[in-house]
C-alpha cells in the first residue's frame, strides 16, 4: 500500500534546512562571530531543522510548519540552545 504523501515533501525538506543555515548565518554575522565558527553552528542548525519534517509527520501535524521552525532554530541559535540545555542539565545534580 502506498501513502497518499511523501512523508519529505522536497522544498520543505530541503528549504527548511537552508532557512534555518541563512538566519543562523546572518545572525551570526551581527554577533561579530567567526567565519568557520559560524558555518559549523549553521549546519547544525540546518540538522536540528531536517529532523522536525518526520516528526511533524509522526504526530500528524502539518509539515509546513517546518518553515516556521526553521526561522525559529535559526533565530535563537546555538547559543540560546546550549545555555537552555546545560541549565536543565544543572538542575538534575
């Protein structure tokens, strides 16, 4: 039996990604970071951003949500991300 949809939709699976590399990128650059230190960021944005489309289709929600997650991973970036997680990982000792 096969889906009525493709579960990676190719310009959210591949636009999403790229979306959320640019913000990270130029945000980035208004931090004064470094060129190597801000791509190696970006691409792990662009990876955290790849993994929310099968998600979404795990839970049934709309993948198109993935563009706006996308911005929201870029936006916040790295920084945000590992201040929040080794602030939840203090808690626990």
């Amino acid at each position: 039996m096969q889906p009525d949809k493709e579960i990676f939709d190719s310009s959210v699976t591949w636009g999403a990604p790229m979306l959320a590399f640019i913000i990270g990128f130029l945000r980035s650059i208004r931090n004064d970071k470094e060129f190597i230190v801000s791509a190696i960021e970006c691409a792990l944005l662009a990876g955290a951003a790849f993994g929310v489309q099968p998600i979404f289709a795990y839970f049934g929600l709309p993948q198109n949500l993935a563009w706006g997650v996308a911005v929201w991973i870029g936006y916040i970036g790295v920084d945000a991300i590992s201040r929040t997680l080794k602030k939840r990982t203090r808690r626990g000792e």
